[in-house]
C-alpha cells in the first residue's frame, strides 16, 4: 500500500462540483473499462453490442462515481489516520442511490 492511502489530513486538490466534469475526467484514458462495460450493460439487460456513445457515458458515469467515492473514503480515513476497506463499504452501505425499493 502506498503512502498516500494513509495519510492525514485532506487533499490540497481542490475538488469540481458534480455538474461540472472533474479534473480526472479530462486527463485519464479513455475506453480502459469498455469491454467490461459492454458486457455489464448486456449482462443487466442491454444490447449485447450497446452504442459506443453509451458505452462512454457509462464508463464517465462510474469513474466519476469511483473517484468520488474514494476522495470521501480518504477523508473519512484521514480522520483516524488510515483508509480500510470498513470506510469504502460504509460509505456504499449509507449512499441512497444503491439502496432498493
């Protein structure tokens, strides 16, 4: 594990609002998760060659979600001075939006 994942106090980054794309969002490579995502969206129920339009979306979609929720993984870490598996499950345990009716 690397230093980074342990420190304390908070990142001097600052982060974008939701509406706007993040900072990651421009810089990283694009299409890395593509054929994991081809197959996700048809294993829950989409063509089994979705658009590459859609595709891109989704993968936008998670790596926003994934970034947002390790930054606040960290900040919860970073108040006992360690980041563990415990903050990242809390953290999709508390989010509204995986909850089910």
């Amino acid at each position: 594990m690397s230093n980074s994942s342990t420190r304390t106090g908070t990142s001097s980054k600052p982060r974008a609002a939701s509406s706007q794309p993040s900072e990651t969002s421009s810089k990283r490579k694009r299409g890395v998760f593509q054929k994991e995502l081809q197959h996700m969206m048809y294993g829950f129920g989409d063509d089994p060659n979705p658009l590459p339009e859609s595709v891109a979306l989704m993968e936008d979609i998670v790596v926003e979600y994934v970034t947002e929720l390790v930054h606040k993984a960290q900040d919860i870490g970073s108040q006992r001075g360690e980041l563990s598996v415990r903050d990242f499950l809390y953290l999709i345990r508390k989010n509204s939006t995986t909850k089910r009716a």
